[in-house]
C-alpha cells in the first residue's frame, strides 16, 4: 500500500467550513483516510462518479483506486468482501447505495459481521462502518425510501448511528471510522444537500462521545425524542409550539444502538410527556423499544402515555402519497396536543 | 412405496421381500452415481490401487515426496482419521452435541492443508478438521465448537486459520476480500514471489457452489485478481441432496465462467491433492489467481451425527467408494513399494491411538463456562448496557445461595 496520498482539500489547523450534511460526510470521510492508510471505501459507483449522492466525491481522484473500490454489483458481496479486508487489517468503509437495497447484504452483516468478535471471544475484530442513505421524502421509486435500522439495531454485536446535522455528520464518520465494533451509519438522505441545515463545522473542535444523545432544545411541557431526519422535523415543531407558548424539549439520538437514554430519562422526569418520532413504522421499532425503557424508569413521571409519531405499519407507499406517511410538523403537533390533553 | 429403510435395511416380516427389494428409481440412480469416477479430466496421481501415475504438469509439485513425506502423508491421515472416529463416538455418548465427520476426506484435507505456507491463509466451512490440524491447530481446540462450550478458540492469527464458519458460503466472501487485502498489501508477484508472496485458500463445498455468496465470491476474487484458491471438496451430498440438485455442470468448470482455470483431482489422492493445490497456491502468489479447485471425494459418513443417511442413499455407494478409501491406497503403495514395512504401520496406529485417548480424556475434563461468558466481547469497546445486564444477571444468580445454580 503507497503512502496516505495528501488530500486535495486543505486543512487549516482552526477552520471553520460552512456544510451541507452531504459536504460534511465527504469531508469527514476525507480526513479519516488521511488519518489511516488502512481505511478503504468501497460500494457502488462510489469512485469515478462519487457515489450517486456524491458523499464519496473525490475521493478515488485524491486517494486512488485501492482506497476507493467501485465493486461489482452485489451488497452481499460488498459486506462480505469487507470483513475479510478487517479481518486483514483494513477499516473498510462500505456504501449501501440505498437502504432497500442492504438486504442481500444482511446474511453478512447479521451472521459474520455482528458475531465475528464474540465467536472469537475478541480475537478477531471487524471495524466496518456501513454507510446508508436513508429515510423518505426525496419522491422516489419504491426501495429508496426506507427506515430500516431497528432490524439492525436489534442485532447484537451492530452498533447503529443516525445523523441529523452537518457537525455531527462530519465527526460522527470518523469516530465511526475509528471505532473498534462494525457500526452501522444511517445518514438521512435527503438532507444531504438541504441549503437550510448548512451549518459551520468547526473542524478544530472537540466532539461530542459518538455514542452518546444530545439535547439539542430545553423545553419543559413534553420531550421530544428523534434521530436522522425526523430531528429537523421536531425541531420544527418545536419552533411553532413556542409561538402558541408551549416549551418542547427536543433530544437526537445519535446513537440507536447502544441507546444513550440518561438524558431521555432525566428529560421526562421533567416533562412528564414523551413523544417519539422516527419515519420506521411503529411495530417492534426503536420507538417501541424508548417507550418500554422510559415507562420501566420514569413510571412515576410519566403524566401521560408515551406517544408515537411514525411511518405506519405498512411498506413504504409510493411517494405519491409519502406526504401521508411521513411524521410531519402538524402529525407531531397533534401527538403534543394530545399528551398534554391527557 | 417402500422407504428407502425398508430397502436398505428390510424390517423382518414387513413386507414381502420382493417389494422390500425393490430400489426406487431414485436409489437406483443414486447407485449409479458411485461408479462415478470422475471423468476422463480428473487429476490423479495414485490411483485407488497405489499405483503412482505420472503427470507431466504435477509430478513436479511432488518432486520433494520422498517415501519419508509420503509416510508423513499417512500419517497425518491415519491420526485425523482417527481423531474423527473418536470425536465422533464421543458424540455418540453424549460428551460432544454434535459431530461432523470428515470421514473419506482425509486426502483432500490434508493433501491441500500441507500445500500451504505458513504465511498462506485459510478459511474453512466447518468440517475441515484435517485442515486445521496441517495448520497446527490442536484438535482439541475443535471440541469447544461441538461440545457447545465456545464457538471456536483457536489463536487464528498465529495458525493462519481462520474461525469455522457454519452458514453456507459466507466464508467465501470474506476469503476473497482477505485475499484482496493480500494483494494491497503487495504481497502479490514480484521477483522474491515464492519467498515472499502469499496466498488464501477457502473451503467449501459442492452444497455451497448454489450459494450467492459462492457465486460473489468467484466475481470479487476475479475482478480483483485476488490471490485465492477456492478449494471445492465434493463429496456428492449436501446433507440428502446429490451434487445433481446443485449443478448441471461438473463444479471445476463454471471456473471458465468467471474466467479463471478451474481444475478437478481425486479428492481421495493425497499426492494428486497436495500437488495440485501447491500449483494453484503458486499460481496465485504469483497473481495468475484465482484458481477452482474441484476435490472429487465422497462424505463416507453422515452430514453430522444428527443426521441418518440410510434415508437417501444406498450403502451401495459407500461400499463403492471404500475401494477409492484416501488412506488405504497411501498404505498399499508404501507397502508395495517397501516404503514402509508393518512396524511403522503399527507405530501410526498406536500413535493415532493414543492421539485419540488423548482427545477423549481432554473432552471428559473439559470445563464448563461461566455465566459471565454469556456476555464477553459481544463488543469490542466496553458495553455499559451489557455490563448492566451482566451484573443483573450474575445477582439473580447469587440469589439462589452459594454451590448452587
């Protein structure tokens, strides 16, 4: 393997870059190979063209063919190819080109990737990011537009992540990428190039422990808990409940597997109301999972039932009628309303 | 219709003994098969008799056997053989959950395992107990898979060797991005190659050819040039089902389809193994790779111990392919060729014995594991949420008193 090749994009030691979610990841993923000649990024189409979202633009022109791999088509074989690179040395970083379309890859990801370290009783170590674009409203085709993570979430062994901010995009993929365990990174796609969410990252800053939730808005009538692209919609609901004098609490999750729920907690112990949303249908969902352990631990906080705003428990319609399925301001509004009608 | 247990075993007084005699079409067929010999492109170097043929393009594999390493052959046959006879009785008796006999490919485990360098990689399924033992493992480091107290606990760095891998064919896969990794890394070619260079072999089976993960693996290695043997023993039954089922084409052929050389030897040949597997391994150091191997053997015994052959093949078959046995025909070319008198072949089955005594006494002390076990390197990184259930777990326990559980 040649030497880390010097990226084109300069780095200021004290630079402050104002992001897209889309520009962030690329960033960060630039800087990670930089950081690690052994880190690889592999999947489809993600050399020349840069990924058909065009996070890994760049990269294969600055860091080469053997860092930047435009693989046949077949996830099984991304995944599985991948585990063998870690199990040589390598920090394989694998693109799912859409989240509908990992599921040839879940034979790997479930039976080798989650399991190779507790088989081994920590001999062998599988440092595998996976990265993939998830979540609706982008008016696609069917299987471009779903929230699989709790299928993962629910595996030992996985650890799971969402972002939902260009900060976090930047310095999550890298601690994910420098991460011991595989971990599973949901990006929300269609935010990638959102002009709104553009955000300064300061690159020269401490980040915040990659597993770990954030309160991103103190409010004491009722919590709202998100993650990926259902933070901007709370956030947003959040902005309008105050204009009618009512003070949401907003927490993104960051973190779906481990959960990090200390803050849920205390946050409901406050409010005394919680209100999930995530764009998965509800049945045996991460959602389900925040309702369970906030009722075992705030069962006497608790002023109202833990509600739940999500996709329904139907595949994901055609996007014709995404606007339907998707949680949306009014949706999460209503759920407030009704918590606080209780 | 009868069963195939009525035919091959009649109950006395179940029937009239023409109908219980009468063979399905099915068994018919299925007899027919153990004449099987190959084909006329089958490698082979000792025949089933003993006889050394000679092969211009492999005789010069095996220049370096003398009769000294062909005894050694033997007895690394002879002792995984009888390892496996032990392991598999002890299942029997309810000391292992379950047991995957090697039996009948002893030759293409071992004739393959010792084609390798130490630096060389390998990936087993989960029956290559010959394998692991020509890449030092010791064979009693299997038993913790089979009796259930851990899922593989071989240092895999050190051996080379990589953990067992149960689900069909995913071992494929990772094979070829390790050997891809082989070829990043630069170790692929060049002037020092036999020094220097190294190799990956992946074993799987003629059940695993249907796999997508197989299918993937074949694209991957070739695309990438990957320095990977793929080393296919076909030993004509994937559990109940005959390669039949899983190809219409002999398995070292659709090599052609991936583009790369695709070749099939006598399983059941030590020598013809060993060399072809060393000409596939250079051939790949050398980054001509990937190359199909297409071991032609038969599973002598079971699937695994739960399982009951009776009910799909004839014995027949077995008793056919007892005249191709690995073992035997090492034995009578030795003999033949006063290689080895009946002193040795008393010493390696005494030794084998022992080996065998060994593995039993091993397996009767084995320890169980802890509780706590339950919960160890499900992560790398420390796991607050399992350290939590952990030690919920281990309270509640403790909550029943001391010595018990």
């Amino acid at each position: 393997m040649a030497a880390p090749v010097k990226s084109t994009v300069d780095t200021p030691t004290s630079s402050v870059q104002n992001l897209t979610i889309g520009k962030a990841l690329n960033l960060g993923l630039r800087r990670a190979m930089e950081a690690d000649d052994k880190v690889i990024v592999m999947g489809e189409d993600v050399g020349k063209l840069g990924g058909v979202f065009r996070i890994t633009d760049g990269l294969q022109k600055d860091f080469g063919e053997h860092r930047v791999l435009d693989t046949p088509l077949a996830e099984s074989g991304i995944i599985g190819t991948a585990v063998g690179l870690a199990v040589r040395g390598y920090r394989p970083v694998c693109e799912i080109q859409f989240e509908g379309f990992i599921f040839p890859g879940f034979d790997q990801i479930s039976s080798q990737v989650a399991k190779l370290h507790y088989r081994t009783q920590g001999k062998v170590k599988v440092p595998i990011v996976i990265r993939v674009p998830f979540g609706g409203g982008i008016g696609a085709v069917e299987h471009h537009s779903e929230s699989p993570e709790s299928l993962f979430s629910h595996i030992a062994g996985l650890k799971v992540v969402s972002c939902s901010n260009p900060v976090d995009a930047y310095w999550m993929i890298q601690q994910a990428i420098s991460a011991d365990d595989p971990v599973l990174f949901f990006e929300p796609k269609r935010l990638y190039h959102s002009g709104a969410l553009k955000a300064p990252v300061e690159t020269a800053a401490t980040p915040d422990p990659l597993f770990a939730s954030r309160v991103l808005r103190r409010g004491d009538a009722a919590t709202l808990v998100a993650y990926g692209p259902s933070v901007k919609v709370c956030l947003d609901a959040a902005t309008a409940a105050e204009e009618e004098g009512r003070s949401l609490e907003v927490i993104d999750l960051r973190t779906l597997s481990p959960l990090d729920l200390e803050p849920v907690f205390e946050s409901v112990r406050r409010t005394g109301r919680l209100i999930t949303v995530s764009e998965a249908s509800a049945e045996s969902s991460l959602t389900s999972e925040i309702a369970a352990r906030v009722q075992q631990e705030c069962f006497y906080s608790l002023e109202a039932p833990v509600l739940r705003v999500t996709g329904f428990d139907t595949p994901y319609p055609p996007s014709k009628l995404e606007e339907h399925f998707l949680p949306d301001l009014d949706r999460v509004l209503h759920a407030v309303d009704r918590a606080l009608d209780w | 219709m009868p069963s195939p247990e009525q035919w091959t075993r009649p109950e006395p007084g179940a029937g009239p003994a023409a109908t219980a005699a009468e063979p399905t079409p099915e068994q018919v067929i299925a007899g027919l098969r153990a004449t099987t010999e190959g084909g006329a492109e089958l490698t082979q170097l000792l025949t089933p008799e003993g006889e050394r043929v000679s092969s211009a393009m492999f005789d010069p594999y095996v220049a370096d056997i003398d009769a000294e390493a062909l005894r050694g052959l033997y007895r690394d046959m002879v002792l995984v053989r009888r390892a496996d006879r032990e392991a598999n009785a002890m299942q029997r008796q309810g000391q292992l959950g379950i047991w995957v006999p090697l039996l009948g490919q002893e030759a293409a485990q071992v004739g393959s395992g010792r084609a390798l360098k130490p630096r060389d990689m390998a990936f087993p399924s989960y029956r290559e107990h010959g394998v692991a033992y020509t890449r030092g493992v010791d064979f009693r480091e299997l038993l913790g898979i089979f009796r259930c107290t851990d899922h593989g606990g071989w240092d895999f760095q050190q051996h080379r060797f990589h953990p067992y891998t149960i689900v069909i064919g995913n071992q494929v896969l990772n094979a070829a991005g390790y050997a891809m990794g082989q070829k990043f890394d630069g170790k692929v070619g060049g002037a020092d190659a036999d020094e220097t260079a190294e190799a990956t072999i992946c074993y799987f089976g003629d059940g695993a050819t249907s796999q997508g993960d197989v299918h993937e693996g074949f694209v991957w290695a070739a695309v990438y040039d990957a320095p990977l043997v793929f080393f296919c023993q076909n030993n004509q039954w994937a559990i109940s089902e005959p390669t039949e089922r899983q190809s219409r084409l002999p398995l070292y052929q659709r090599a052609r389809g991936y583009g790369f050389p695709g070749i099939r030897v006598d399983g059941n040949d030590v020598l013809g193994c060993l060399a072809v597997t060393r000409w596939a391994l250079e051939e790949c150091r050398h980054g001509n790779g990937p190359v199909l191997i297409e071991a032609f053997t038969y599973r002598m015994d079971a699937h695994t111990t739960t399982d009951d052959p009776t009910r799909y093949r004839l014995s027949d078959e077995l008793e056919v392919w007892k005249h191709k046995d690995p073992i035997e025909r090492v034995r009578v070319h030795l003999a033949r060729t006063g290689s080895a008198d009946q002193e040795f072949f008393d010493e390696v089955q005494a030794e084998a014995d022992r080996f065998a005594a060994e593995l039993r006494d091993y397996c009767f002390n084995m320890p169980e594991p802890p509780p706590e076990r339950v919960f160890a390197n499900v992560y790398a990184e420390p796991s607050p949420v399992l350290e939590a259930q952990r030690e919920e777990y281990l309270s509640y326990l403790a909550g029943f008193g001391a010595g018990e559980h």
